[in-house]
C-alpha cells in the first residue's frame, strides 16, 4: 500500500489546520475536492515499547456518489516511524452504532513509515458516517491494541 | 538593566516558558496514554467503565464495539451491517481472524506483521452475519485487504495523502 510521510506543515498550513479542526471538518484536496467532505476525529496519544505514537481517525463522504471512506493513520509522535512498530486498522460506522465495514491491520514500512489503514468505500444514500479507528504498537514482544477518538459524523 | 535588556530577557523567558510548557504537555499526554483508549490531546485522562452487553440464549454477548472501551472487551457478536443490507451480528473471532488481530497474536517480530501484510493483508475476507442468536447466518461480512481498500479509494479519487494532511 502506497503510503506517503507526513509533510513538514507551513506556518499558513498549521493555521489552516487550526482553523478548520476548530469546526472539526475540512474540505479535502485533489480530485474529489468540489464534492467530497472530510473530518479528523481529535488525535490520540498512547506510549507502548518506549515510542509515543499518535493516531487519528479520518472520514470521507461524498454527498453526491454517497459514498463513504475511513481511514485511522498511526505514527510516532515526532520523528519517524520504524517498519511495523505502527498498525491501524480503518471502521466506517453509522449512528446506530453499525459497524459497516472494516479493513485489515495495516503496518507502517520503510518507505511508508506512517501506518495508513483503509475501510472498504461503503456506498449509502441515507446515513450518516464515522471513523473509529484502531491502532497497533509493538510492545517487544507483541502489539498493543489501542482505539482512536471517534471522528465527527458527516453525512453522504 | 537596560530597557532593551530587559524586553530581550523578557521575551526569551516567555519563549522558554511556551517551549518548555509544550514540551510537558507532549509528555504528559504520553504518559497517560493506557490501554485501550488514546489519552487526550491536553494529557487528560478519560475514566472507563467496563461495558455492559446483553446475552443471548447461548450466553453469549451481544452489541456495538461502539460501546466498547477498548479492543478487548467489544462484545462476543458485534452488531453489523451485511453486504445484503441487512443488520445482525458478525462473531468477534471471526472479525479477528479476518481483520488480522488473530495472525498478529503469533508475531514474533514486527517483521512477521510486514511479512503478514504483503500476503495474506492483501486479500479481502467474508465472514457470516447472524441474528442475534449466533446460530441463523442472515448475510455476509466483507472485510477488505489492502488491495481492494486502495483499489476502491483510488476509484473514489482519495489517496493515503488525504487522511494524512493533518499531519
């Protein structure tokens, strides 16, 4: 899986940032940006094997297609990554607390030290979606499971 | 002292007062990080009430793992949709089986898990859905490996980059 580092944020990208989780959603970028939504649950902070690691949970829904995404992403709190001290596994849910899809652990690489994991891409005319994401951290001899906070609710 | 002196010596403490303040709140939100729940971003810890389930006739519990505190203690049947639209229950062993928390018991190096990924991690896992009773399979579960997660998000026109922007 293609995952990419964390970039370095601009100032003026840090008071987007701020801006924007004030209200708890953003607009995302690329080819999706005129119809798509998304939002970052607060991130999570949790120390196993010595590393500090922070994990966050992500929605994406499209009110258009009506389609929904999750995604957690776990990493190092400052730093990088080592290859699969992370994991994240990626839970799409809706209000009734459902769980409607669910991916598999997904470890950080060498060239991909963030661990990034996906749900399916669930498609839904009626609901309202959330993230709540797991995260993994190498103990030394095992992981650690730990849950991410909740996302915001976005409707698709 | 000069008055120059003065606002330079004033304007390092606040600076190593915000440097060092930042610092204590990046450890303390480490610190009472525990399991099964990420701790706050200011370091606040959060009090967890272990989750109480209903039991099927089977004895055997039954609800969201919304309503968990941690991993380990989401209920025996986890309440789910289907791939039909229809809404019961997949097993919590066959959710771990499929999601590889399972193969992840066995890891005895976090390259085993990279290992794991590159084979099995890359291939979707259907599981059944039941009713309430843990016994009547009413539709399927799909958990998605990689490939198809990717393959479906690059078609949604997202990439890994997106949920990484925060950073």
């Amino acid at each position: 899986m293609e995952a990419r580092r964390f970039r370095k944020p601009s100032f003026r990208a840090l008071v987007l940032v701020a801006f924007l989780s004030a209200f708890g959603v953003s607009a995302s970028t690329g080819v999706a940006y005129a119809v798509s939504t998304s939002a970052y649950g607060n991130p999570g902070f949790f120390t196993v094997g010595g590393i500090t690691f922070e994990n966050v949970a992500h929605v994406t829904t499209d009110a258009s297609a009506h389609w929904a995404n999750a995604t957690t992403v776990t990493q190092k709190y400052g730093g990088t990554t080592p290859a699969g001290a992370a994991g994240s596994r990626g839970r799409l849910f809706i209000p009734n607390e459902v769980l409607m899809c669910e991916g598999v652990n997904t470890y950080g690489t060498t060239s991909s030290p963030s661990a990034v994991g996906r749900s399916c891409t669930k498609t839904n005319t009626i609901s309202e979606w959330y993230s709540w994401g797991v995260s993994l951290g190498w103990n030394g001899n095992g992981y650690n499971s730990y849950y991410t906070y909740k996302s915001p609710r976005l409707n698709s | 002292m000069k008055r120059t002196t003065r606002i330079a010596a004033g304007t390092g403490a606040l600076v190593a007062a915000i440097v060092l303040g930042l610092g204590a709140g990046a450890a303390t939100a480490g610190s009472f990080a525990f399991l099964g729940l990420s701790s706050s971003p200011n370091g606040a810890p959060h009090p967890i009430k272990a989750p109480q389930y209903e039991t099927n006739a089977a004895g055997e519990t039954y609800g969201s793992a919304a309503d968990a505190t941690s991993p380990e203690n989401e209920p025996d049947l986890i309440r789910a949709q289907a791939t039909n639209g229809k809404t019961g229950y997949v097993k919590k062993v066959d959710l771990d089986a499929a999601n590889g928390t399972t193969a992840a018991e066995s890891f005895k190096s976090p390259e085993d898990a990279l290992r794991w990924q590159e084979t099995e991690g890359q291939l979707d896992h259907t599981i059944p859905v039941y009713d309430v009773d843990g016994v009547t399979q009413i539709g399927e579960f799909t958990v998605v490996g990689q490939k198809t997660a990717q393959e479906q998000a690059e078609q949604a026109g997202l990439d890994d980059s997106d949920a990484q922007q925060r950073g």
